[in-house]
C-alpha cells in the first residue's frame, strides 16, 4: 500500500470523521476497546486516513484522535489498516457452521459475516418432501438437525452459538424440493401457491432474500415465470435476488439476460453469483457479460456480481448430466446410472460435455470422496484416476460417481487469468468467495476442497490489490464491505463509522498473504492479526481466541 499521509485534524473534521472529545487524562476509561494509530480504511472507497477507533460493547462509539488512557483495552495498530470485518455475499455455511462454529477457515481472513443459503439450497426452511433425506446428509458429521422453518433454525443457530454473523437466504431449489420433490415439471397451482407461502413465511422470518441454482437439481426445472413470482414477493420485503444462473459457459449471456430480466420484472436488487466466462471457448463471452450488466445498470436494473479471485471453480459431478439424467433427483439418477440401457446415453452426453473443453478431463480434479476405498483420488484428477484404473476417464468419472452415491464435488480448472483480473476491478464486482466455514479438522481435514473458502479475502488485498496493483486498497476493501453490506441490506455494516457494529479487521497491508493453496487448501492467510465480530475479539495476534460472539442476522 501506498502510504498516505496522514490527515489533518481540520481535514478529519471536514471530511466528516467524529473527533473524540479531549478528556482529560484522570477521567475514566470512555472505551471499552480502542484501536490505536492504524490507516482507517472505513469501507466507503474513500482514501485511507489515520485515526483511532473507540469501541464499547458491540458497537463503534468514536473515530478520530483517542487518547491511550481512554481505552480499558489497546490493540497498536501502527502501521496497519484497519477495516470494516468483510462481509462474504455468497457462502454455502448454513449446514457446516454447525460443524464448525468457530469459523476457522472464515474468521481467520477477516470475514465477520457470511450470507448462506445460495446456489438455490438453504439449510432451512428444512420441510416437506426431501426433508428426511437430507437430515441424513447432516448425520454424516454427527450433526442432529432439528429445525423445521427458517424460525427454529435461527434458534437452533443461537442455540450453537458462532463465531460470525450470519445472513439467510432462502434457496429456490429447496422450496420448491420441499414442495414436489426433485422433479422436472412446472407447479401446479396449489404447489405454487404453497411455494409462494414458504417465500413470505420464511422472509417474515428474517431471510434476506432468494437465491436460485439454475444449473442444479431442482432449479434447472424451473422456469424463469415461476422464479419471477418468488421474486416479486421478495421484493415486497425488500430483499434480493442472487442466481447461480442456467449457464456460465455456452449460454452465459443468455443466462445474464434471464438474470436482468427477473430483476426489472420483479423490481429487486439482483446479484449474479460467482461471475465467470468457463471454458476456453468461452472466454471472450466476459466482457460482453459485464457490458449487459453496464447497459441494465444504466437501465435502472439494481445488479451487481460477485466473484472469487482464482482460475477453478468448484462443484459436484452430477452438475455434467443432463436434465433427463437427473429428473426425480439423486436416486433416480442413480437408478438410471445402473440401468444398462440408459447408462450408454449418459455415457456419450457426459463425455461430450467433459470434452468440449481443450484438456477435458485432466481439468476436473477429485475434492473429496466419502467412501475409504476411494480415498486415493481426492487431489488427483480424472485422467490421472483412469490411467490408474485402467478404465476410459468417462468411466472413471460414472464410476465414483456410482461409487460414491451421487455425490462428488470436484474443482474445476476452466477460467482464464486475464478474465478473473477484469472481474475483481470491475466496480460492479464484489467479492464473494463461495466457499464455506470449516476448520482442518473433522470431515474437513480428509478432504481436499478449494482454497477460496481460507484464502479469498487476503488474496484479493495481496496478490490483486498490492502486488499487482489492479486495484487500489480502498477500492478493493469496499468490495469486501460496504458494497456487499448495501446489496444485503445490512445498514449497521459494512462500514467504519460512529454507530455502526464494531466488526473490524486490523491487517498488515505489507505482509497480508493467502496462504491456502490447491495443493494445501487448509491454510490460513498471514498478516491479519485482530479481528473483532460485535465488539469481541475473534483473531488475537493472529490466533482465534475461540470466542463466539457472531449474531443471526434478520431481515428488519
Ligand atoms: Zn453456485
């Protein structure tokens, strides 16, 4: 980071910065905490200044010159930023958080609230036709989940206690999973109805908005009119819309079109989810992705995108079938799977859609599998595992697949460099990393998953941001804070202010650093030693304190 210089006490003033009142030296404490002699980075994009922060109790009660007598507690800040805590737009937690309540993987970057529930599936509302299935799914880390609604989950989420804030979004696909199952037709009147009702109830409930997974089963069944209806009732509430959209390769601009055109339809805010061109053949599509964005904009359709600062996506094999493959949802698909007579056709279509990328299945490497026997692949990808096998690699992907009961997630190696750079500049991008809380224990630790979910926040801040200069500090720490807060509707965050909750990250802008790799994904980012969610101090001298103090964000 460039060294600013520092601000006068006039030019504070008249930018607005409230000055801590002179007390005098014998007074008591006023603070509980203070944050003294950083670069204030308040979250806006404006340019760094230097000032101290005073906190007490969970909130922001001073910027500016605080003398050290008035503080309880001191953390020295010289010669680091300090922040608003980052707010990660898109997460898939809502499960894992019960696992790992200490958000490890989350905290330990500076993320202080995470929204979850995206991709189309939300842990909750937990009801109707799946909701025994996937209490199952959940007993695979011991985790009993009791809730129903999107109420008793928040309880049962206070119950846990975390170590971040969390902000709802109601899946799509699990509403609509609730209401039918995972088929592929359109709702009946009543289911809609009945649908329509699960939105209302669970944005009366505190849901910040809806999110959809259109390449996912069931929301690839969907059709636009349907989504348009639940986001016009989200908009009643004046929440948002967030799209994991129908394609982000062959038909991504289609896909955008749609995306825009539910937000001026529905009059929301729309977010479009983990932006990017995949597959060689695709890449030049971006830019003119970003400029549909550009014209809806300036078409007054309220849309910004998210994105994660790496060439490889991540998700599960079954998202390479088509949609006949995997009507009715995993059991079916895996029925079709062992059936001699359906297996050739998904055969041939899987394989097509593996190799319409140049590099194909050497591309697509293994993250985590549940079974012992197949432990060896996780880190491999699926050419490596065939020649292993001796098998065809489509056979090697239908196989684990088989093997594994539906479920593979895998890492995907399809974006261009120069494209991800476009995207974490672009002004209507924020940062979300589409990972989720974990820690290198439990189930975690046997598992190989991306390294978004330890190590978006400080790559962005070093690799983009300071060494490679694609953006500046400022701009680079807003995307991580108030744009994302403001698209969320979270009005008591995202900046550093008076008033305002006291979620701060305090980083070395020198020495800040990802460390978490393909290779070694469970490693945590250097250079962020303090970091505070609602007054309480989370990351100690770079060490989580194990404390708890993360709220369940409502709607409100
Ligand atoms: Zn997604």
């Amino acid at each position: 980071m460039r060294r600013r210089r520092f601000l006068s006490r006039s030019a504070r003033a008249a930018a607005g910065v409230a000055l801590a009142p002179a007390l005098r030296a014998e007074s008591a404490p006023a603070f509980d905490l203070v944050i003294r002699g950083g670069e204030i980075l308040d979250g806006t994009g404006a340019p760094a200044f230097r000032a101290d922060l005073g906190i007490n109790g969970d909130a922001i009660a001073a910027i500016g010159a605080i003398p050290a007598e008035q503080g309880r507690r001191l953390i020295d800040a010289a010669g680091h930023a300090v922040c608003p805590g980052f707010v990660d737009i898109h997460t898939h937690s809502d499960g894992d958080i019960f696992v790992y309540p200490t958000a490890d993987s989350r905290v330990r970057q500076g993320v202080t609230t995470e929204v979850t529930g995206n991709c189309g599936s939300s842990a909750a509302p937990l009801l109707g036709a799946g909701a025994e299935e996937r209490r199952k799914e959940y007993l695979k880390d011991d985790l009993r989940a009791e809730w129903g609604d999107v109420a008793s989950y928040c309880v049962f989420w206070e119950k846990v206690g975390c170590s971040l804030n969390h902000a709802l979004l109601l899946g799509q696909g699990t509403l609509r999973a609730n209401a039918i199952g995972a088929v592929n037709r359109p709702l009946a009147s009543d289911e809609r109805a009945a649908v329509l009702r699960a939105v209302e109830e669970g944005m009366d409930q505190g849901a910040f908005g809806l999110s959809t997974g259109l390449q996912y089963t069931p929301g690839r069944f969907t059709p636009r009119e349907e989504i348009a209806a639940m986001a016009r009732v989200v908009a009643r509430y004046g929440g948002f819309y967030a799209s994991h959209m129908r394609s982000e390769d062959a038909t991504l601009l289609e896909a955008i079109g749609e995306t825009i055109a539910i937000g001026r339809e529905a009059q929301l805010r729309v977010e479009i989810s983990h932006l990017k061109a995949a597959g060689q053949v695709n890449w030049h599509k971006q830019r003119a992705a970003l400029d549909l964005i550009e014209s809806a904009r300036a078409h007054g359709v309220d849309v910004l995108a998210d994105a994660y600062p790496y060439t490889a996506y991540s998700t599960g094999l079954s998202i390479l079938l088509e949609d006949w493959a995997v009507d009715g949802g995993r059991q079916a698909m895996l029925a079709r799977l062992r059936d001699p007579a359906q297996r050739p056709r998904i055969r041939r279509e899987v394989d097509a859609n593996v190799l319409a990328e140049p590099g194909g299945y050497e591309l697509i490497v293994i993250a985590s599998v549940e079974s012992e026997k197949n432990r060896e692949v996780i880190g491999r990808d699926l050419r490596a595992i065939a020649t292993a096998w001796r098998v065809e690699p489509i056979d090697a992907l239908l196989g684990l697949l088989d093997e594994e009961n539906g479920s593979v997630p895998f890492i995907g190696h399809a974006m261009s460099e120069k494209n991800v750079d476009e995207l974490l500049a672009h002004p209507l991008v924020m940062v979300g990393s589409d990972g989720r809380s974990m820690a290198p224990v439990k189930r975690a630790a046997r598992t190989r998953p991306h390294p978004r979910s330890y190590g978006t926040f400080a790559r962005v801040l070093s690799h983009y941001a300071r060494d490679r200069k694609l953006l500046d500090l400022p701009a680079a720490v807003r995307k991580m804070t108030s744009l994302p807060a403001d698209q969320v509707g979270l009005r008591d965050r995202g900046r550093l202010a008076k008033g305002m909750k006291a979620d701060v990250v305090v980083f070395d802008p020198l020495r800040v650093r990802d460390e978490a790799t393909f290779q070694e994904p469970h490693r945590f980012p250097a250079g962020i030693p303090y970091v505070l969610v609602n007054g309480a101090l989370v990351v100690e001298k770079g060490s989580h304190t194990g404390r708890r103090p993360g709220k369940l964000l409502r709607r409100g």
